[in-house]
C-alpha cells in the first residue's frame, strides 16, 4: 500500500467522521429546542385551532405562575433538607417538619396539574382527546408529572 492510498482512506475517513457528528450535534440541538419549547401537553397536539390555543395561553397565564411558586417552595424546602441533614448535631424533629413541608407542596403540585390536565381536556375535540390521553399516559410513565414534574424545570 502506498502512501497515497493510505492518505485518501484517512482523508475519507476524517471527513465521514466529521460529516457524522455534526449530523448528530443537529439533531440533537433541534431535540433540545423542541423540549423547550414545550411549556405543557397541549403543545404536543399539533391540531390544535388557533382558537384553542389562544385558550390555553389564558389557561396558562395562571397555571405557570401558581406551579411555579409551588417549584420554588420544593426547592427551598429540598435546599432546607440537604442543609439539616448535615447539621451538628441533626434535629430530627425538624427534618420531619422539612420533609412534610416537602410533601405537602408535592401534593400541591399533583392537585394543580390535574386541574389544570382537566381544563384544558375540555378545550380539545374527541380525536384530540385520545392523543391527549396517549401522551398523559406517555409523559407519566416514567413516575412522575410529565412536562410539568418538578424536574423537568418547566
């Protein structure tokens, strides 16, 4: 084998790699845009009516912020936990109090996501609702809220 043929493979092969990568790199960064983009379940649903949406802004404009408040209380409860667990010496009184406060907002959030899965259910038509039941069932799956978990960020 000559020096040549050896180069071109090379070549051929750094390119190959190259042209690979940067396929995936896209990919992966329009998956990425697209899961920030989604802000609930109805933005899974592409028929959604201009109508519709304009109904699930509104819906939003008071969900987010209710479950948002709730998010932050869980993190500074959970920030609250950590710091406690660690204390000398640790009050177990308290971090019993610290984990029912934690428990207590989790229960807040279920009880406004389904509300809000609830209301927005009654905007959507029959095929609408059964893609809205697919991705329930989907986004759940994994234990816990979906798009709206906790750790999902949203």
């Amino acid at each position: 084998m000559d020096l040549g043929s050896f180069f071109l493979g090379f070549l051929s092969a750094l390119v190959f790699a190259s042209v690979s990568l940067t396929a995936v790199y896209f990919r992966l960064k329009r998956s990425r845009e697209r899961r920030r983009a989604i802000k609930g379940y109805l933005d899974l649903i592409p028929d959604l009516t201009a109508e519709q949406k304009a109904q699930v802004q509104e819906i939003r404009s008071t969900f987010l912020p209710r479950v948002g408040q709730i998010r932050e209380n869980l993190l500074r409860e959970r920030t609250e936990l950590a710091r406690r667990l660690f204390a000398d010496p640790p009050d177990r009184n308290r971090l019993r109090a610290v984990a029912q406060q934690i428990l207590t907002h989790q229960a807040e959030l279920e009880n406004e996501v389904i509300e809000h899965i609830l209301e927005e259910r009654e905007l959507l038509s029959p095929s609408q609702q059964r893609k809205f039941h697919e991705i329930i069932m989907e986004q759940f799956s994994s234990g816990g809220l979906g798009v709206h978990d906790v750790r999902t960020g949203h």
